[in-house]
C-alpha cells in the first residue's frame, strides 16, 4: 500500500523551505502555462451579476489561481471561474491588508460589500476606501459626538435608576401585596369557577378541543344582530291537519284558554309556563291522532290504482264471468274467496277490482 507522500523524499535541512515538487523540479497539478487549475471553495455567499443567481457559501468550482501582485512580501492571487447556470466568468482576488477576499468581478457579495462591525468609518472595495458621509471629518466634531452619546448614557440611567426605585417601593412589603392579592381571587374564585365550567359545558355540547376566550362588548353588540328567521314548516303542517270545521271540543278549549287567561294573574311564571306546554303537547297529540286516522291527511296512504287486463277468446260473447287473479292489494285477505268481475259489454268493465290475465284458450286445444 502506498503512503502518503511516498517517492518524494524531502531532507530535514530543507523542510519548510522547499516543497516536494520544487525539490525534485516537478510541476504542481493542473498547471497550464502561468495558470494552474485549483478546487476553490466559496469563502461567503455571493450573487452572479450575469444570470442574478445566488452562489452560497462552500460550493466549489474549479478555478484558474494566477498571481497577479503583491502586498510587501506577501503575494495576491486571483481565483478566476465560470458560473455552471449561466457560463459567466467570476473573479475572486485575495486581500491581504485586511485578511480577506474580494469579488472583483462577475458577482457581488451577499449583504453588500460594506465592512463588518458596528463604526465602521467606511467600505472598502478592491484598494478603494470610500468615506462614510455620516461620518464627522472633523475630529472636534467626533469628540462632539462621543459627549452627546455620553448625554444619552447618563439620561437613560437615571431613568432605570427612577424605574428601580418605584419597583422596591412597591414591593417594599412582600407579605402585604401577597395578603392582597389573595383576597381578590378569594372574591372573584367562585366566578372564574362558574365562567370555566359554562365554557367547559360549551366546549362539550359543540365537541370543541380549543379555549374559548372571554365575552367581549363587540362580541354582544354582534350577537344581538343576528336575527333568525320564522320556522314555518310547524304551521304549514298545523294548518294541513287542521280541521275545516270547529268540533265542540275545540269550543271548549277556547272557553277554558279564556277562563284560564282569568285566572292567570295569581299564577307564576313557572305554573303558567307548564300551562302553556301541556296545552301545547295537547294539541300536538290531537293533531298526530287525527293525521294518523284520516286517510286523506296521511303522506304514507296507499295509491290504489284499476289494472285492466283483457282477455282473448275464440268466440266473443256478452255477459261471461271472468276468473280475477287474487289481488291483496284492494284490501283482501288471502283466506277470503276471491270477488269476481262482470263484463257489460265489449269494452265496459265494472270497476273496483283488478283484472287478472287469462291463458289463451286457442293456444291449448
């Protein structure tokens, strides 16, 4: 297995100064001329200015490493590479006065290129220095500044020094706000019981998993516009069953509804409430009993309908007796002899009862 490394010897009096490759006068991977290709990794996220594309950070490319100058001793690359999504052509150089990179070309830094840190007195791009405006030129004025930032200081603690007080003063007597407060959710702990368990009854009867908050004034004022209309199937229906004619008994219900009217201003609330409800399941049964009864008043009564069925013969006479097919349906019971039907003339048959379908007696000789 081959180590790492392995076949390029580098004496201990010449590690650290010289590379490998150097040592033994070989070329570095990926070198091309003065370029040599490289994996560049993305030092921060960037934009492409050519497709408006957002580059993040640590996506790598492979990138063309020329060196391109210097700072003192120190050597500046430039790292030039092309966008995948839109083919265009990306420069990032090395910056060695402030430790950093800069995009130079094809693309500009996410969250602008404005330097890091609060007081900062300007941006820099590539060797630029550009001047804040806010910034004071004048160094009385950048005292000026400090002294009124120290105003501001001084003015906001003395009022958390106000606000510091007030609290130990209210609070001077721990027990006593204590016995207070105790006192107003004694008075005040039947009613939150009752409002939780009328919530809770809500909660059940509509089947709702959420808290319901407290009534508000909005919410009555909206509550009282809301107005439902009139349920007119229980008097469609009352009107239907109701008979054309007043019976004696429904006299005597008048007579007794104005004698109890009478009677009625030495009567509760209560007592006058059960009145009004078994009157009112009284006349609710008398109007199920007579809907039940009357035949014509029942929405389930049978349709009787005349099927009639002729019969072929080989020789019409006037006058024979027909054989009916049994038929329960006209109100018969299966032990009763069946009714027979009578012909008057070609074409006149009494009605009443239904018909049977003879065989064809030519169809069986």
């Amino acid at each position: 297995m081959q180590g790492f490394n392995m076949g390029r010897y580098v004496p201990p009096d010449q590690e650290g100064i010289y590379t490998g490759n150097q040592l033994h006068k070989k070329k570095p991977p990926g070198i091309h001329g003065n370029t040599q290709t490289v994996r560049f990794e993305m030092p921060f996220g960037i934009f492409c200015l050519t497709c408006d594309g957002h580059i993040a950070q640590g996506v790598r490319f492979n990138a063309e490493k020329k060196k391109i100058g210097k700072y003192h001793t120190t050597p500046i690359y430039s790292f030039r590479m092309r966008h995948v999504s839109c083919s265009g052509w990306i420069e990032v150089q090395t910056d060695p006065k402030n430790t950093r990179y800069v995009v130079t070309e094809g693309g500009k830094k996410k969250g602008g290129d404005e330097e890091e840190g609060e007081g900062a007195a300007g941006a820099v791009v590539g060797e630029i220095r550009i001047r804040d405006p806010n910034m004071p030129d004048d160094p009385f004025a950048a005292v000026e500044k400090k002294v009124a930032d120290k105003a501001g200081v001084k003015k906001s603690t003395e009022r958390i020094e106000e606000l510091r007080g007030l609290s130990d003063r209210q609070w001077l007597d721990p027990y006593e706000h204590s016995r207070k407060m105790r006192r107003v959710f004694r008075e005040k702990r039947k009613e939150l019981q009752a409002k939780d368990a009328a919530s809770e009854a809500i909660r059940d009867r509509a089947g709702l998993h959420i808290e319901l908050l407290d009534e508000i004034p909005e919410d009555k004022i909206r509550a009282q516009l809301v107005e439902f209309g009139p349920d007119h199937g229980d008097k469609v229906e009352e009107a239907r069953t109701k008979p054309l004619f007043a019976d004696a008994a429904a006299a005597a219900q008048d007579s007794a509804k104005k004698s109890a009217k009478k009677d009625a201003a030495g009567k509760t609330r209560a007592q006058l409430a059960a009145e009004a409800a078994r009157e009112k399941l009284q006349s609710e049964i008398r109007r199920n009993t007579r809907t039940r009864v009357d035949p014509f008043l029942s929405l389930d009564r049978p349709r009787i309908g005349l099927e009639f069925k002729l019969l072929k013969r080989k020789h019409m006479e006037v006058g024979p007796e027909l054989e009916p097919q049994p038929d329960t349906r006209g109100g018969e019971q299966p032990g009763e002899p069946p009714k027979r039907a009578t012909a008057d003339g070609i074409g006149h048959i009494q009605p009443g009862v239904s018909l049977g379908l003879g065989a064809y007696e030519s169809d069986g000789d």
